[in-house]
C-alpha cells in the first residue's frame, strides 16, 4: 500500500536564490530532520479524478508535527486539490474521487466509518479569500463551537482566546457585536483564523491565504503563521515563493506532466525537501527552473 515520501536530500549550498533568503528564512533555524520522523498526516499513494479526469497522479508526503509545509507549483498542477483531499473536502466536489489514503495521526481519514465532518474539526481550512459569515465577529468565531456542539464553559472566553491567538483582539475587542463585513480584508482573513481556531484544530491547512492580501496584511498574517506553528501544523499552498521561503520548514514541489494521449495535463509531486534545500540546492531540474523563474 505505501511507498515513502519523496527522497529528499540534506545536502546544502549556500547560494541563495529568493532574494535575501539567508536574512528572511527564519524557518531555517530551526533543525529538522530530513523526513518528519512523527507525522501528523501523510498522503499516501493518493490519486484523485474528477470525472475521467486524472488530476494529481500518486502523490506520498508526510506532515511533521508543529511544521509549516508549503505546497507551491504552476497553476493547475493539483496543490489545491493535494490540499482539500488532507480534510475531505473534495468529498463536497462533484464528480472528485479520491484514491490512496491520507492517514491522521495514522488513521486512513477515508476509511468506511469515519466521518468527514469530524476530521475537518481537527483539519480546518483557511481559504484564498476571507470568507467570514454574514455575522457579527463574536457569533464568526463562536460559529463553530456552537454547530460542533463542543463543550465551552465560557463562550466569551473562547472567542478572545481565538482572536488573541489569530493577533485579531486588540483591533476588534470593543466592535465584537459589529458586522464582520465591516472589516478590513486582511482583518477578515485573520477573523477566518480565529474562526478556524476556535475550534481547536490539530492541523490548518491555507489555500493561498495571503493572495487576496496587501504586502503589510500578508506580513502579519505571515507572522501569524510562524507564531501559530507553536500549537498547530500548518500546511500552505502558496504562489508566493518569497512567502514559502520565510515561513515554511519543508516545501513540496508540485508540476503537471500532459498525458501522450490525451494531452490532459496531470499533476504530479516533483520534490520535497527542506526548504532551505529546495531554495538553494534542488534536486530536480524541474525545480530550479520554477524556483528560479523560468518556468510557472
Ligand atoms: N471541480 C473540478 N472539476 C473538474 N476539474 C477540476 C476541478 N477542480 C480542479 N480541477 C482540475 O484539476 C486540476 C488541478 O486543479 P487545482 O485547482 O488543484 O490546481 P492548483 O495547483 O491549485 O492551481 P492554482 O494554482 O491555479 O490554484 C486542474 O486541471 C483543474 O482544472
Ligand atoms: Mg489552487
């Protein structure tokens, strides 16, 4: 059933080529093994189709434990979907079906019997473009406490928690009962975090959470990600490459290879490694080609 993840290599150079890489990779300080030795998730001999359509062919990663894992690719190589298979969410997507397995804390989150409402409890998502609910702020991230039924002794409690931990409380505590459409894009997109948190998650996944965002929002929401990975394991697509090297521990790359036949272009994992390593030593021409601009 499955192969391991995708060789990685430890070998470094010290060329950097995403700008001041050596200034801004906070990420790289922190010693990592090669793999994840504990994964929280990892995909496993995963496929998906969306009708006959072959989308992502045979993608094996693993997830560490209080990591941040980039997903990073040209359009329409499979990152969003890779991504929404890790909570079910392509469960919600007609015509997608799912092969392999996506193991949880060693559980196959697609095996008969477990319920996919329950594994996007403990998997939230984040998406491209803030999405809070036509809501007052308190009652967004109240939202999910409340429709899971989890038990809160304090409500109130709960929901500073969540904003404090998404660095939202400070600009929003005395408007709580205002309309969240009142704020800003950036600030609605931390409100989805603290939405996202409320529930106490194990994992978030982001989908390009920053793309929708001005420099300065997406820098704090950046350094959100680098405080949040204290609690959560964090998996981020991201167009971004500057942004995958500042926050990201490990950074999987994705491409999409057209068939002979058909020409339907499937996406397949290239290389995943270190971070640091994609960014100055891939292994794969395929990388350093997009990595460095010339392809994407
Ligand atoms: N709901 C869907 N129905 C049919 N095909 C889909 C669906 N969603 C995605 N696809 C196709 O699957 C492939 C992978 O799409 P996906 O959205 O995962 O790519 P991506 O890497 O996230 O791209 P982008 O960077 O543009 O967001 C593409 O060819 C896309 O057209
Ligand atoms: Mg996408």
């Amino acid at each position: 059933m499955s192969t391991s993840p995708a060789t990685i290599s430890a070998s470094g150079s010290t060329t950097d080529r995403v700008g001041s890489l050596a200034d801004v990779h906070e990420a790289a300080e922190r010693v990592l093994p090669d793999l994840p030795t504990d994964p929280v998730m990892e995909a496993l001999d995963l496929n998906v189709y969306y009708g006959d359509f072959h989308a992502v062919h045979n993608v094996n990663l693993a997830f560490g434990r209080n990591e941040i894992t980039a997903l990073i690719g040209p359009s329409g190589c499979g990152k969003s979907t890779v991504l929404r298979c890790l909570n079910r969410m392509n469960d919600l997507v007609a015509g997608a079906r799912v092969e392999g397995e996506v193991s949880y804390h060693g559980q196959n989150i697609y095996a008969r019997g477990v319920d996919p409402i329950a594994v996007r409890t403990q998997v939230g998502m984040v998406f491209q473009k803030p999405n809070p609910f036509p809501k007052s702020i308190y009652d967004n991230v109240a939202y999910g406490p409340r429709v899971t039924g989890m038990k809160v002794e304090n409500m109130d409690d709960l929901v500073e928690e969540a904003l404090r931990g998404a660095a939202l409380w400070d600009e929003v505590k005395d408007k709580l009962k205002q309309s969240a459409y009142g704020l800003s894009g950036g600030q609605q997109q931390r409100l989805c975090i603290a939405r996202t948190i409320a529930t106490k998650p194990d994992v978030i996944l982001m989908d390009e959470p920053c793309s929708a965002l001005d420099p300065i929002a997406t820098s704090r929401v950046e350094d959100l990600m680098i405080s949040l990975r204290e609690d959560y394991t964090i998996i981020v697509v991201t167009h971004n490459m500057q942004q995958a090297a500042r926050v990201s521990d490990r950074t999987a790359f994705f491409t999409a290879r057209p068939d002979e036949t058909t020409g339907n272009r499937t996406g397949l994992l290239v290389e995943y490694n270190l971070t640091s390593n994609i960014f100055s030593n891939p292994n794969d021409k395929r990388t350093e080609d997009y990595i460095s601009g010339r392809f994407g």
